[in-house]
C-alpha cells in the first residue's frame, strides 16, 4: 500500500508539474545565502521588550526594542562572526554566545538593555560553555557548563551574571555527560557513561551525593526532560521495551518508569511544551514527513487552532513567550519561504507582522518539497524528499544528490535555501533519510551501526536508481553534495559507486575513518567506545573500515571532485579533507578546493558562503549542465 500511495504522490507531482511550464526567474545567488533581515525573536520576561538578530556590518547582533514601538537598540557590535545565540536574563539584562573563527569554544557574554555594562563572563582559551540552567526565576544567575578544568568533561558552575563570580556545584568525576535540575534550579540528576553503558544518578537535595538508579546500554533511551512539577518525578522520552521513544513518567528515585503518557507508533517524539506558570504539560511533538503535535492541554490547541485560521498555508511555531504566558512570538514557514515572525497578544487575540526573514525572496518563485519513498534493496523503506525545478519537464533532468549529515540526525521538510538554490538553477534535488536517521525507531537506528559505506551508502544509491528508474533522473548528469557525514558519502559514493555519479562535492567531510577517530573533539572522547561500536573499531573493525574509508580507493574516483573545508573544524579535522587531496593529486587528478581560514564545521560568515557556493554552482554546471526547457 505504501508503495502505491508514493506512486501516486510521485505521479501526481509530476502531472502538476507539467502543468506549470512557466520558469522561475534567475534568483542572485546572495539572495538565498544571505544572513535573514530579522530573527530569532524573543519576548523579555515582563513583555516590555523584545529583541532579535539582524545584519550590523554582515555579522548577526543582538537588537532590542520596546514592545509597540519602532526604533530598536544595538547591543552588540560584532564583526568577525555572527553572534552563535542568546537569552533574556531578567527583564533588563541579555546573555550571548560566541566563538573565535568557527572552533565551536563559545565563551558568554552579557550586556544591559540599554547596551551598557557589556562584559566577558566565561572568556577562557580553549574552553566551551554549555548552558545547563538559565534558571528563569533568578534576576542574578544561571547554571553553566565549563570544561576549564579538564578538557574532556564538563563542570557545572553557578555563574553571576553581573559580577562574573562562579561557584564550582560539582567536580565532574569523568564520566558525566548531562546535568540536570529541577523546577528550583537543583542539581539532582546527572547522565554518566563510560562509553557505551549510561547511568542515572540522583540524588534528593544538593547536600547529598549522587546514586546510581538506573543503566542501559546507550543503544536504549531513557531521556529525562524536566522535572514532574512537585519536583518529585521527571517527564523523559524512553524506548526501553518498545522501539520508538513515549513520553513517560519516570520515578527517579527508584529506575524505573511509572506511567506511559503518550505514544505513537508512527515516529520518535522529539518535544515536549509546557507550561511554566500553569505547571503543565501542554503538548508533544514528533516528525513523519512533516510535523506533527499532540495537544494535552485544550487552550493550548485552542491557540494554535486560531493562529492556523489567521495564517493558512504555513507551518506555525509558538516560541518565546513572557512571564504572565499571554504575549508570545509566533513563527511562519514552509517549504518556500524561510517565513515571518508575528507579535501575537493572547489576551486580545491580536496578531501583529514583525518581519519576514527573506522578504527578497518570493515564494511563488520557488519550488515545492514533497515527500517521497522508495524500497531499499533489502527491504526497508526509506523516507525522503525530492524537489524538483519550476518550468523543467520531470524528465531526464540533471540531479544533485544530497545525503544529511549527523549521520545521526535527518532530514526535514521546509524551507532550504540549499536546496531552493540548486532547483532554481535547474537541478533536482533528492534528499534521503537512510538507515540510521533518526526519529524512525530503535530498530532503524541500530540498523546504521558499523554500516558506513555499506548499507547507510546502498540506501543512497538506491534511490539514486530509482529517481533515474521513475525517468526523472538522467543517469549521466547525477552529482552527490553533502556536508560532514554527506561530505563522507559523497567521497564513499564516488569511491564505491563510481559509475553512478558525474561530479561531487565534498563540504567538511570524512575522507579517512581511522584519521577522523584520533582527532575529534576533546570533549567526545569519553563517547569514543560508543563510536566504536557504531562506527567501527581501528583495531579490530581495521580490514572493514579499510574498505570504506575513502581516501584508500582514490584510484577508483572518475568523477570531478570540489572540496571544501574549514581551517578550525573541531569535529571534521582539516586533515580530513588535505589527505583526500593530496591523494588524488599524487595520482595527478587536479581537484579543486576551498579552504576558509576563519570558519569551522561549515561556512558561517556570509562572504564565505557566497564563495562557496558560487563556486559549486559553477562546478556542477561545467560537469551536469542544467537541463534545457
């Protein structure tokens, strides 16, 4: 049935497709990758302000405004990157995060509302800060993360965020990798591993120590969210007997789960909302081909029933809120417009137009991001999205391939300006969740494990084969583009399955699975048995890792390759990418490459990502050429 419904999706999509023969304008390349005008908006807690990040010298900084007025304040005055995040402390101070050339240390900072007393909080060299509390009812102080005394873990410090005084809560012994408090800001769960086995630790006050109450294995989980209200239990997301993750209660104290809230067989849930001032729960989230929501409270999806009837033919996200719960920020997308942020009073069930994020772009010039599925060779079904180019006929067309990175994470409909880029250039673009994405259950995880350029990469090119099956794809123009796990399977794509595809990029990907092991990040290396286990061991996994490891079977390569990276990745080393080079070289293949030394895991500067871009479109063009009417 399954298999019937994708073909009449496909069919459909493709008859209404060929009833729109009008194509889309050129759109300039900077109009996709350019840094939006507004967002990430948010409401201060006593709904006075509201600040957001926009453009000051082509970096995001922190603006703020009064509610109901015009002119709005700059904060910050960043210049060599954007500003990673930031949060209200209180209703006139704001807390913000940064890194030095994309290392992915962030140090925080805070500042007043008014743009005074701006002041490094946790600025030391080669340390990241991670928020573990930010404890809303404290004017004062927040709870963060720090690995400042040993690289490898993080300490849980209360920070002031006025004097930048800290006070150490715990001495990480080593193993913990997750800190936890309850509804009054108490340390009382902490998450330990020792590399493929974690255990909950709790404890009743601050004043005790730690037990442990319950281990799985790390392929099983049991994710505590926040605290029940009465601070005696926690909501957390477990698959432990069942293959998708419930939303349960879970009797901390004692290990075990008390009661199942709710579950669905179609996916993993992902979220949980609730409310702070009420002390409830209000809905849960997961993820099929798009979102979905499943409401506990009835004036919760009373609201979201009414922001729906006022803004029809987008998806609407609730976000940042005040205090009192009755002035909130909505947010608008879908998959041809980054969308707009609103001002929604739920008082007067006013709805007021802040800013769209890309107003340059229009979305009738874009493209449609529908949902499809194919079979794997052995069996499983494999979700995935395909977008095709506005005015082409569905035939024969030139087509970039675009695995996800993670590669334990997924792919999502919406807008992506990626994607968008290439249709509006001619290419289709086919995006796969293959075995090991996550949201799809337990089983389909585990089914990844040490199946990197084996199945994870059959999956890919069986659906490279069906889109050339469905005669959408012309078999001699197909590129395969992705970043970070996506650079690792384009390089495994056109090593492993050299025929299928004529050209490929390569964005901040693995090129050598021994190599990337031995340089990740400090702070992973506790996880590295875990990493073993679902990738491959260098010592006894050395013959199958071999084998998939790229940069070893350069010489079946026939393709033209474009690599780029950044100098200060963290996670993808830069010698991951140099070796893969320099490989090819030696062979006396000229491969083109990009390196920024100012950026990380990807291009976060938006000149950089002009270069980039602009760079790829070019090559896929002299390799594929787009498609002619």
């Amino acid at each position: 049935m399954k298999q019937i419904l994708s073909f009449l999706t496909l069919a459909l999509m493709l008859f209404s497709c060929a009833q729109k023969p009008q194509k889309a304008p050129e759109i300039p390349l900077e109009d996709f990758f350019r840094n939006p005008e507004k967002t990430a908006f948010q409401l201060s807690p006593n709904g006075k302000y509201f600040s957001y990040l926009a453009p000051w010298e082509s970096r995001l900084n922190v603006f703020v405004q009064k509610t109901g007025e015009d002119e709005a304040v700059r904060l910050t005055s960043e210049t060599e990157r954007d500003i990673a995040g930031y949060l209200w402390k209180g209703d006139s101070r704001l807390l913000f995060l940064k890194d030095t050339g994309g290392d992915e240390n962030f140090q925080l900072y805070g500042v007043n509302v008014d743009g005074s007393d701006l002041k490094g909080l946790t600025v030391f060299e080669k340390v990241r800060t991670t928020f573990i509390d930010d404890l809303k009812d404290d004017e004062d102080e927040v709870i963060v993360g720090l690995n400042k005394r040993d690289a490898t873990v993080f300490d849980p410090y209360r920070l002031n965020v006025l004097t930048g005084e800290m006070t150490m809560l715990a001495e990480n012994p080593g193993n913990i990798m997750g800190w936890m408090t309850d509804h009054d800001g108490k340390l009382r769960v902490a998450i330990t591993s020792d590399g493929v086995n974690n255990t909950i630790l709790y404890r009743d006050t601050e004043e005790e120590e730690f037990s442990p109450v319950l281990t799985t294995s790390f392929k099983e989980t049991v994710s505590p969210v926040l605290f029940t209200f009465d601070n005696q239990m926690v909501y957390a997301l477990s698959n432990l007997g069942r293959d998708k993750t419930a939303l349960v209660t879970f009797d901390v104290a004692n290990g075990k789960e008390a009661e199942v809230i709710f579950e669905t067989a179609e996916a993993d849930l992902e979220g949980v909302d609730y409310s702070r001032k009420d002390k409830k729960l209000l809905s849960v989230s997961w993820t099929t081909d798009k979102d979905k929501r499943h409401f506990f409270d009835a004036e919760a999806e009373a609201m979201q029933q009414e922001l729906e009837s006022k803004l029809p033919g987008y998806e609407v996200a609730v976000g940042s809120h005040n205090k009192a719960e009755d002035q909130f920020m909505i947010r608008t997308y879908n998959d041809r417009t980054r969308g707009a942020y609103f001002y929604y009073d739920k008082n007067t069930q006013e709805l007021s137009k802040l800013a769209e994020l890309s107003p340059w772009l229009n979305e009738a010039d874009l493209c449609e991001m529908q949902p499809i599925s194919y079979t794997s060779r052995d069996g499983l079904t494999i979700h995935g999205y395909l977008t095709l180019p506005k005015g082409y006929e569905p035939k024969t067309l030139p087509v970039v391939v675009n695995p996800h990175g993670g590669p334990w994470a997924r792919d999502y409909w919406g807008f992506n300006p990626e994607v968008q880029f290439l249709a509006n250039n001619g290419y289709a673009v086919l995006q796969m969740n293959f075995r090991g994405s996550t949201g799809f259950g337990k089983e389909f995880w585990q089914s990844s494990f040490k199946q990197w350029g084996r199945t994870m990469q059959d999956d890919i090119t069986d659906g490279v084969r069906w889109l050339i099956d469905q005669g959408i794809a012309d078999p001699e123009r197909v590129a395969i583009y992705g970043g970070s796990y996506g650079g690792y399977a384009t390089l495994a794509g056109l090593t492993l399955t050299p025929e299928l595809y004529a050209a490929g990029v390569d964005y901040v990907g693995v090129s050598n699975l021994f190599t990337f092991m031995n340089t990740i990040p400090p702070y992973w290396k506790p996880m590295l048995d875990m990493i073993y286990e679902m990738v491959g061991h260098p010592e006894t996994d050395s013959l199958m890792l071999a084998e998939v490891s790229p940069v070893f079977h350069v010489d079946k390569i026939q393709a033209p390759l474009f690599v780029a990276q950044g100098a200060n990745d963290p996670r993808v080393n830069k010698d991951e990418s140099d070796q893969i080079v320099e490989a090819l070289e030696t062979r006396g293949i000229d491969v083109e490459y990009m390196v920024k030394d100012n950026e990380g895991h990807g291009f976060r500067n938006e000149e950089n990502r002009f270069d980039f871009y602009r760079a790829m479109i070019t090559f896929l063009d002299e390799h594929l050429k787009p498609a002619e009417e």
